[in-house]
C-alpha cells in the first residue's frame, strides 16, 4: 500500500514538473525576401514617376516652345500675366503624400496656407497634384485638389498614372 501511495505521488510530481517548464519559442525572423521585394519595388516605383516626369517635362517643353510665335509683341492692355509655372496654393492646411490615396500612402510634407508649390504633374483621373515638396523641392509628392487652387495653366502638365501601392512592411 505504501508503494502505491508512493508510485502515485512520483507520477503526480513528475506531471506538476513538466506542466510547469516554460516553453521557449525562437524569436521570429525578418523576411528577408520579403524587405528585399519591397526595397526593389520602391526603386521601381521612384525610377518610374521620374522618368514620367521626366518625359512629360521634355514634351511640355518641346510643346511650349512650339506654339511661341517667332516674335514676341508687347502685350496689350488687358489682364495683368499670370506665372508661366503652375502653382497650388490652399485654403487648409494639407499633407503632401508619396501617392493619390490618404489611407494608403504616408505624408511626406505639407502644403501650408500662404505657401505655393509648383505643380509638376496632375493625376490622370483628377483631383491630385505633383508638386514639388516645398520643406524639400528636391522631392515630389501628392497634394489633393480638395482645399487647393491653382494658379497659371495646367493643360501642359503631363498627367501620370498611379503608383504601385507600397508593399506592407514585416
């Protein structure tokens, strides 16, 4: 009988031991492959819109200098000229993003009230702008049209498509 009670209380330790070990998982590993893809379609993606603005500034210009006549006659009075570079200037403050899209791309800037940024290129279904960044006119990114105005002609602006959405990141 105490051989029984004492097999019992073995077996029972050895159960209440083993429940209480921790498990130890190995900590997850980074996607490498995954970054990679991502990394590679960012660099897709930025060499794309440069080379469409690219592009679209040589056929602007080529068109410009196209329709000039051969001599410039002083003007006429009439409206006071409005700059030859489109500008947005807005009503709101508003974010400028790596694309058309505010719950898809991040904000990469802001256009404030008072300030202009000049327009470089328009969406190709409306409502967005290219502008160059004014907190850095090295960049390029989206501004919507929503609390915008615009000021010269953007019938010359070259009009680009939207960009592959960013991948998500691990």
């Amino acid at each position: 009988m105490i051989h029984i009670r004492f097999v019992i209380a073995l077996v029972i330790l050895a159960i209440v031991t083993t429940a209480c070990v921790p498990t130890t998982t190995a900590p997850a590993t980074p996607d490498l492959a995954a970054m990679q893809v991502a990394v590679q379609q960012t660099l897709d993606y930025e060499s794309a819109v440069k080379a469409q603005l690219t592009q679209a500034a040589a056929q602007s210009q080529a068109s410009a200098e196209a329709a000039l006549p051969p001599t410039l006659e002083p003007p006429t009075q009439g409206p006071p000229p409005t700059s030859s570079v489109p500008l947005l200037s807005v009503s709101m403050d508003t974010n400028c993003r790596e694309g058309p899209n505010y719950l898809i791309w991040k904000a990469i800037g802001a256009v404030k009230i008072g300030q202009k940024a000049e327009i470089v290129a328009k969406y190709d279904k409306g409502h967005w702008y290219i502008v160059k960044n004014p907190a850095n006119p090295n960049e390029r990114c989206w501004v919507t049209d929503q609390y915008a105005t615009i000021e010269g002609d953007t019938s010359m602006l070259p009009k680009v498509s939207i960009p592959p959405t960013p991948t998500p990141k691990p």
